[in-house]
C-alpha cells in the first residue's frame, strides 16, 4: 500500500479507480447524492478526529458508519430495482434504455466493488 492522506482522500468515491475491463464512463455515475456523500464524509472525518481520544469508540462509529453507506448503496439499487419490476407488474416493457443504464450501474458498482 502506498501513502494515503489520512484526511480521507482515498475514500473511494472522490478518486475511483477502474479496474481492468471497466469503462471510463463508470466513472462518472454517481452511486450517492451530493448531499449524502458530504454527510458520510463529515461523519469519517468525525470518526477520525475522535480516533486519538476513544481509539475503541473511533472503530465502533466507523463500523457503523461503513454499515450505512452499505445500507444506502443497498437501498438506491432496491429503488432501481423496484422501479424495473413496476413497469413490468404493469405489463410496461421497460425501454432498452433504461435496461442498458440499470445494467451499467450494477456494471459500475461491480467493478467499484472488486477494485476496494
């Protein structure tokens, strides 16, 4: 492993690496909103700054706070999923589309996944 800034900076969602075989468009889709990516980050930079004071408590917090960022990506792919499954319930083809776009974010995930 070579020098990483403690601050965060290799998170994994500011600086993506692409695995072999991925596509530089994947890199370009986001998996969380603006407004959730800030939030995990302010809390990993929380659970850092407490790290010298409750090294115990600091893991604990991160435990979770992976957990949630786990439950989130969970989430946004249920939604996905759910909407696909919707227009099919209803009898709706889903548009070629939309399928090639589902399938490049579970692309894009995949390969995020392998690279960490």
């Amino acid at each position: 492993m070579g020098p990483r800034d403690e601050a965060g900076a290799d998170s994994g969602t500011q600086r993506q690496a692409t695995a072999p075989g991925a596509h530089a468009e994947d890199e370009a889709l986001q998996l969380l909103t603006p407004e959730d990516e800030e939030g995990f980050r302010l809390r990993w930079q929380e659970v850092q700054n407490r790290f010298l004071d409750d090294p115990r408590g600091a893991v604990h917090t991160a435990d979770a706070l992976v957990a949630d960022v786990m439950q989130r990506l969970a989430a946004t792919f249920a939604d996905h999923k759910q909407e696909l499954e919707g227009q099919w319930s209803r009898g709706e083809q889903a548009n070629t589309e939309d399928l090639r776009l589902a399938l490049r974010h579970y692309r894009s995930f995949f390969n995020r996944l392998l690279v960490t």
